[in-house]
C-alpha cells in the first residue's frame, strides 16, 4: 500500500528504522559484543529476539486500541492529561539527548575517516543545515531513500567482507559463554529500542493492520544484520582487536578490495554510513517535534526547525571532549537508559491499559 502525502507506510517506517539502526550498529555494537562475550559475542542478538518481539506485541497491541494517534496520543489518554504530558516531556529530553549524541558521533565519524583537518564545529553545521533544509518538505523523502539503501547495505556488507572471515576468531562458543552472551546482548536489545521513539510519529503511519507481520520481518532483518555486523569484525580482526580499535567495522572495510579494479571499497561503504546517520539524524529531529507539538498542542512544529537545530548544535558541541567519553556516556548511561524507557515504560503502559480497558467493563457491567 503506498503512503499518500505526508504520510509513511508502516513497510516504510520499518525500513527507516532498519537503516538508522545499522548506524549506531556499525560503530558501538562489535566493541561493545566482544568486550562482553569475545568471541562469541556474535551470537548476543539472538537474544535480543525476545524482547524486540514483546516490544513489537505491545506496539501493536496500542496502536490497534488507539488507532491514528501517535504514541503521544496513546500516552495521554491512558495516563491522563498532566502525568501524560510528564511523560512526554522525559521522552522529548531523551530524543533531544540521542539526537545530540548521533550528532557528535557522526561528526567524529567524518574526522576519523574522510575530513581528519576540519573543525569539528564546521562539520555539525555542515550536517544540520541540510537535515533542516530537507525536513521541510517532509520526511516522506527519507522513507523513500531508506528502501532504496538497505538493500544496498546488505549487499554490501554480505558479498564483500565475508570472505575474510577467520573461523578460529568467531570459535569456539561453548555453553559458558551464555552469561557474557546475555551480558552483549544489552547493546543490540538497546538499539532496538529506537522503534518505540518511531512511533511519536505514528499519526504519520498508514497501514497499521500489517504492522504485527512487517515487524516478524524487521525482526529477522535487524537481528541477521546486527549478528552480521558483529560477526564480521569479530571474525576478520579477532575480538582484542576490535576491542581496542576506534571503529572496528571500518578497519574491517580497509582490508577489502573489490575484484581487483577498485583499490578497496571504503569510500563506498563509508557514503552508505553518511546516509544511515543522515536518516538517523534526521529522525531524531522529526519524532522530538512531534513531541512538541503534541505537548503544547501546536498546529505545525515545522517552524521550529531552524531553533531545534540550533539547540543541538551547542548541545552536540558540548557533550563531551573527546571520542572516549562518547564512548563511555554510551556504554553506562544511554544503554540503560533506552532499555528502561524503550522497554520498561512501554510494558507498563500496555498494563495500564488493560487494567483501564477492565476497570470500564467492570464500571459497564455494574
């Protein structure tokens, strides 16, 4: 079905979300998984099966009850008008948050690869102008780009860098490896956890009837790729390496040549990670608006753009001093924090809700 004006499918909403999950994927995951779990930290993103599919269940099961509204909607008709609107307010600091830090991460991303002499400041403008120029005509045209990319990146990373995979560095797994495979698991579990904020934009999305079995499918997409990545790294650089490297999946990408006509396919992979933190960037701008608006009950968040912009860039430039702290502010504050507020809330908003739907029948009968 395709999506009208303004509007998104849900196939398409997934495949965005698919795209700007590879880009924190691609960079935190294989350092975080083999820090974890070594050699078999590969395998952790099995485990996140489980709670992406509750999360998915629980997703459905509101968006159905509440059908056209966003999850703002969703959150201030079972939690009522003020605690609602408290809640709001916590998911619009944690969407800000994200969004400063993909900012920085993406901008260090640039300098380590492609632009090692620019200043960091010039590049956070070079990314939000263009994001904020685009916006305005909607964010119908990053869905679109989305389904053209992922495929693009799964070719990619499948047929090329399989190849140099070491099988002694990715064995062996044995059964006392399932505590630190549980342990790695927390990263790609908290990645997931990026469809819950999708959803403040679910007002946008068409089609939800298909949203249970498009997200069988996203699941298996998402935990293939982010076993993949990982496997990957781990497999051609060993896992001491990518613990220590500062992006591991492109030292990874450097070693790889392309039918002996191309000296190395880093240029190619590196304009695909542009665009996956492009949309994530940009998604990260769309679903705080929306929040705003659905906060102070505006009629159009567009014109807010250029200040959100602004915002972020200081807050981008402020975050930390250096690479490692990025790091570190990711491995011991995000993680947990988009596990609680992308799994924990949801869980008990979807309890509330029945409690409240049994409550009435209860009043009803009475």
């Amino acid at each position: 079905m395709k999506a009208s004006k303004d509007k998104i499918s849900v196939k398409q909403l997934l495949f965005v979300f698919t795209v700007i999950v590879s880009s924190p994927a691609t960079r935190f995951l294989p350092k975080y998984a083999a820090a974890k779990a070594a050699q078999a930290g590969w395998v952790s993103p099995i485990v996140s099966v489980i709670p992406f599919i509750g999360l998915i269940l629980i997703i459905d099961s509101l968006m159905k009850k509440y059908e056209g509204q966003s999850m703002s909607g969703v959150i201030e008709n079972i939690m009522g008008k003020y605690l609602g609107k408290l809640v709001l307010v916590i998911y619009l600091l944690w969407a800000i948050l994200l969004a400063a830090l993909f900012t920085r991460y993406y901008v260090e991303r640039l300098t380590s690869s492609i632009y090692p002499n620019i200043n960091n400041n010039v590049l956070i403008l070079l990314t939000l102008i263009p994001i904020a120029y685009i916006l305005r005509s909607g964010f119908t045209v990053i869905a679109r780009m989305c389904e053209i990319l992922l495929p693009a990146m799964l070719f990619m990373m499948a047929i090329f860098l399989l190849a140099r995979i070491r099988p002694d560095n990715v064995t062996p797994v044995y059964f006392n490896d399932i505590i630190p495979i549980v342990k790695a698991s927390f990263g790609s579990t908290a990645i997931l956890s990026y469809l819950f904020l999708l959803f403040f934009i679910g007002d946008r999305v068409v089609n939800m009837k298909s949203f249970r079995f498009f997200g069988y499918v996203a699941t298996y997409i998402n935990i293939s790729s982010l076993m993949l990545v990982i496997f990957i790294a781990i497999g051609v650089l060993g896992n001491s390496v990518v613990q220590r490297a500062p992006m591991p999946v492109l030292v990874t990408v450097k070693q790889v040549s392309l039918m002996d006509t191309i000296e190395n396919i880093e240029a190619i992979i590196i304009a695909i990670w542009i665009f996956a933190d492009f949309a994530l960037i940009s998604s990260l701008f769309v679903v705080p608006l929306n929040l705003v608006k659905s906060i102070f009950k505006l009629s159009d968040a567009k014109p807010l753009i250029n200040i959100y912009a602004i915002l972020l860039y200081f807050l981008a430039m402020g975050l930390s001093s250096n690479k490692f702290e990025l790091e570190e502010f990711s491995n011991y504050l995000i993680v947990p924090l988009n596990i609680t507020l992308g799994y924990g809330f949801p869980l008990i908003l979807f309890v509330l809700s029945k409690l409240k739907r049994g409550s009435k029948s209860i009043a009803k009968d009475n």
